[in-house]
C-alpha cells in the first residue's frame, strides 16, 4: 500500500480492514489481509482527504471527508454524497451510536 497519513481505522462486520488516509482516499483489506482495494474520487467520493470511517447498525458504511459525507452502495462500491457537510460536523459516535449533525 502506498498511502500518506493513516487518519481513520475501521474493522467492518465483514471483517475488512478500511483505513483512511489524509489525501489518497479509503484502503479496504480484505478479512483474510490478501486483497488491498483503493478507492478514489473515480469512485464517487467528494475528496480524497478522509476524516472518519463508521458503520451503522444496518451495517452500511460511511466515510467522511473534507468535502462531504458518503453512503458506500453494494458491491462494487461506489459511494453516494450525502450533500456539502463539512467534515468536522458530518459524523460523531455517543453512546456507541452512529449520529449525524
């Protein structure tokens, strides 16, 4: 792999490994550490600069960044931008529970 600054870590309930990083957008590592899947804005994201990485409890995965907040769709991910939310205010965790401002 070859990316910057790790800013975000999340194991997903399919055990992959996402890691965020400062300015070349999301890794996935597959459960078995084999397959390593870069995503970048070719696949829908606002930006490469990750700010956090969070799961759901219907499992759907969201990834902020500097531009916006994003929906990972099915297989093969694309990821959906929820509008033009700064990334400070678009995700926090209280309680153990996903929130948005």
């Amino acid at each position: 792999m070859d990316f910057d600054v790790p800013i975000a870590l999340h194991e997903d309930s399919q055990g992959n490994l996402w890691i965020g990083s400062q300015e070349r957008g999301p890794y996935r590592i597959d459960r078995t550490g084999v397959t390593v899947t870069h995503y970048t804005t070719r696949y829908g994201l606002p930006s490469n600069s990750i700010m956090g990485i969070l799961e759901d409890a219907a499992g759907n995965l969201w990834i902020s960044t500097q531009r916006g907040l994003c929906l990972a769709e099915e297989e093969p991910i694309y990821f959906q931008l929820l509008g033009d939310l700064p990334f400070q205010d678009a995700i926090y965790v209280e309680e153990g529970e996903f929130c948005l401002k």
